[in-house]
C-alpha cells in the first residue's frame, strides 16, 4: 500500500445504507471534455484518472446522466467493471444541459424513469448504488418526483435514494416518502451555503456531500489567506480547502473532481493533512463576495 492510499483512510467513512465509504471521494464530471458537452480529447487518460481513484482508496465516486450526456458513466464501466465490491458509484437524474453552460431541471416522472434505464445501461449494472433527484423541478409536483424514485427503488433499479441543491424542508417532505440516505450540496470553505442543510443532516445522521468543494476566484490567489496556511503546512490551497471540510463535519464528504491524476493523487493526500486551531480561526472569516458567489451559485449545476 503506498502512502497516499494509506492517506485516504484517515479521512474517515460515513454510512450510505448499508455501504460504508470514505469521506474523501471523487467527482466524475471533469472525465468529459472541458464544456461538460461531450467526450473528452484523452478518453484514456480519463480511464486511467478513474482507475487511479480506485487504487487510491476512494469507493464513493459521483456522476450524473447529464455529464457530457453519460459521457462519463461510460468511462467508468469502460474503466472499473465489474467493479469492485466496495465500491459505490451514485449518479443523478433530473437536469438536462440544453446548450453548454445552460442546466435545466426536469423531473417528469416519465423522464426520471427514462433517464434511470439509460444510466443502468451505461454503468453496465442491474441497479444503481445510490439515485439522486440532481435537481427540483419548480413545474413538477415535489411528491410525484419523489414518487417516481420510490417506484424506481421498490422495483430494484436503485438502491439508494439522494437528493441534490435542496432544503432542510425539502429532505423532511422527501423523508415522509423515501429513505434520503444522502445530501448533496454546494459546500466550501469560502461558500458555506445552507449550513442549516449540514446541520440538519449533522443531526440525522445523513451524509452531506459536497460539491464544488474547491474554492475559487480571489481565496484561491497567491497572497491569499488559504494560500498562506497552505504555504506554511507545505501543502496546496485545494488540499487546505478539503482538509477545512473533512474537519468541519463528521458527515461532510467532498467529492473534488479532475482530469489530471497528479492532482487526483494530491486531493487524496488532503486527507492527513491536519489544520492547527489557528489554522481555522484564520479561515473562519473567509466568504466570496457576494458577487463571485452569485456567479458561483449561477453556475452551479456544474458539479465537482
């Protein structure tokens, strides 16, 4: 077992179900091209990122059918199976890209149902790990939504149920009709939205999975605070930020996503890295502007 595999366990697990994973995960989305639109340049290269995960110790890997149109479930059947028997792979339905950039919400019950045959067929399994609802359609009534996830799970097509972008009010409606075994939210160490989502979830015991769990725009810059502490610790500003996460919350799992295994390999190491108090006091006051996370939360469809 070589360092960075040892590393991963020290970020610590969560229960999904029935399955157990490591809290630092990985996101699939940045297996497809640069727009999210399409196959990526390298389809090898993103079969050895995802096969290099694996190695490392991550058993929790996120996609969706939206990413790149399947584009990346396909590279991981092309890359893990028959996968291993630790491994949980969750993918989502209920947006669509309309054009690069532009997400939508769709949660028809028949276009759930449709879109959860088709990731079947492209994983390449008989039921899917763990199913989210990706996004709530604003159109669609919220129970007939939830309706058609607990239909797809009575039948055996998922096993697991989790939403994504929601509410504290949102997880109580949907608990009242499925099992929510996981939480997907945006989370950083400069965006700390619905930390009433978290703490909801603290409470139940519910895994929060974050995404976009790699600040950006001017708290990424060299003269910034989270670049100074991870000068000082010899480490990255991503693998400060994931570190901030994995010592936030018990039951924050980040799901950071690349196509680079150097930077895969290094977001692995963030899991022994340790923050002094210091550390996060000195992090505690850091928050986009309001204008930088406006765009953040604009675009926020587009996953890690």
């Amino acid at each position: 077992m070589t360092d960075v595999q040892q590393q991963i366990d020290e970020s610590g697990t969560v229960r999904i179900g029935d399955r157990t994973i490591n809290r630092l995960s990985f996101g699939a989305m940045r297996l497809a091209d640069k727009e999210i639109w399409g196959p990526p340049a390298d389809r090898g290269n993103a079969v050895r990122v995802a096969r290099r995960a694996v190695e490392l110790g991550v058993n929790h890997i996120d996609t969706a059918d939206s990413y790149a149109f399947g584009v990346t479930e396909e590279i991981l059947r092309e890359a893990l199976h028959p996968y291993p028997d630790d491994l949980l792979i969750a993918t989502k339905a209920g947006q669509a890209q309309v054009r690069p950039g532009v997400w939508e919400p769709v949660g028809r019950p028949a276009y759930l149902r449709q879109q959860c045959e088709a990731s079947l067929r492209r994983l390449g399994t008989e039921r899917i790990d763990l199913f989210y609802l990706h996004r709530v359609d604003p159109l669609v009534p919220f129970d007939d939504q939830i309706g058609a996830m607990r239909e797809l799970q009575d039948e055996g097509k998922i096993a697991h149920f989790g939403l994504s972008s929601v509410t504290v009010d949102q997880i109580e409606s949907a608990q009242k009709i499925i099992d929510v075994t996981a939480v997907q939210n945006i989370f950083n160490v400069a965006a700390r939205v619905g930390e009433d989502v978290l703490e909801h979830c603290e409470r139940e015991q519910i895994p929060f999975i974050a995404w976009f769990p790699i600040m950006s725009g001017e708290l990424a810059l060299a003269n910034s605070v989270v670049a100074e502490v991870a000068a000082e610790l010899n480490a990255t500003p991503a693998q400060v930020a994931l570190a901030w996460l994995l010592n936030r919350s018990s039951v924050l799992c980040p799901i950071p996503g690349t196509s680079s295994i150097t930077h895969l390999e290094e977001n692995v190491a963030a899991s022994a890295l340790r923050l002094t108090d210091e550390h996060l006091a000195r992090l505690a006051p850091l928050r986009l502007a309001e204008d930088e996370l406006a765009q953040l939360l604009a675009a926020g469809s587009a996953q890690e």
